[in-house]
C-alpha cells in the first residue's frame, strides 16, 4: 500500500531531536513506541542502547542523538522510538517527540545543507513546511532535515556478532534463512 496521495507526494513523520525537526518518510515507519529502557548489550558502541522485543523479534534500539554525534537525548515523558522497516530490517530510534505527520511535494525538497553532524550524508535533503499552533493560531515555517535511513544503517561485523552473540540464547534458530524471534540483523554503524 501506497502512503502517498498523490504523485509526487511523500508523506513524512516529523521528529524533534534537541533543537532541530527531522523527518523520515513514512513508508520506513513500522509504529511510534513509548519509551521502555531496552535490554543493554556488551561491547556495542555507545549509540546502540540495547535491544528490545517486538512481537517476536528482537530490535536493536538506537540513541539517534548520539549516532549522529550529539550529546544524548536526555529522557522525558515525550520521548519515543521510531520503529522503522529498513531493507526488511527492523530497528528502533529514540527521539525527544513525534511532531507531526505532513505531506510535502518531492520537488520541494532542496539539498542536504552543511550540519554539525558526524556524519552528513545521513541527510538527504531539507524542506520547508508550515504548520498552525495546536490553538489553531498563527502558521509557522519550521525547516525539517530529512534523514537517509539507509545511510544510517551499514553492516558492521563487529556489532553483528556481539548482538548475535549475546542474545543468541533468547532467540530461536535461524533455519534455512528464515526465523521466528531472532535478531533483526539490521547494524547501525557510525
């Protein structure tokens, strides 16, 4: 099923991190979870917070603040974890809220601009959007950065195995490439 209206129109999922708004398009986007502390694992970069169980499968959980090079988000009652479908993969990404789902006009998206990011080719691009206050007032131009989810994500060997290792006696088997309950296999790497 198609999340786009009509052509040429991508609908995004707004997301503050700090002081800036995101936007990942919502296609990638599996469900909007309320924080839980997740399962810490050893020996992973700092980013990887842990893993969590999502219906049988365990989802590796990632600080986004600290995978982009910032200061971790510190927790509150707004924060959550976006669950995203990553080349068939599943992870999760903690962020300080979710703001809002938009519609914007693929045309409209102009180059990534140069951040303070760690990593800058995880931006795909910027928008302008406009929103109204929740009181319905005054509208407000908000300029949301466009994450690359594949960008984000790269195999890493190393953190392959030491999530596969360490809960490896939670999950099931793998058998002939198929499993029930195992890890998702998606490595976010710096």
């Amino acid at each position: 099923m198609s999340m786009t209206e009509n052509a040429g129109e991508l609908k995004m999922v707004t997301f503050a991190l700090g002081q800036q708004t995101f936007g990942i398009d919502m296609r990638s986007l599996i469900e909007i979870r309320e924080w839980a502390p997740p399962t810490p694992l050893p020996s992973v970069p700092s980013y990887i917070l842990g893993v969590t169980n999502l219906r049988g499968t365990v989802v590796p959980i990632v600080g986004l603040a600290e995978r982009l090079g910032w200061t971790p988000s510190e927790i509150h009652s707004r924060s959550c974890v976006l669950v995203v479908s990553i080349a068939g993969k599943q992870a999760g990404f903690l962020v300080d809220e979710v703001n809002d789902i938009v519609g914007i006009q693929e045309d409209a998206i102009q180059p990534a601009p140069d951040v303070e990011i760690q990593d800058t080719n995880v931006i795909a691009g910027l928008v302008q959007i406009t929103t109204r206050g929740s009181d319905g007032g005054a509208a407000a131009s908000t300029m949301v950065l466009l994450l690359d989810l594949d960008a984000l994500t790269v195999t890493s060997t190393a953190v392959a195995g030491t999530v596969a290792t360490t809960i490896a006696p939670l999950a099931p088997p793998v058998v002939d490439g198929a499993s029930t309950g195992a890890v998702a296999g998606l490595d976010i790497a710096a």
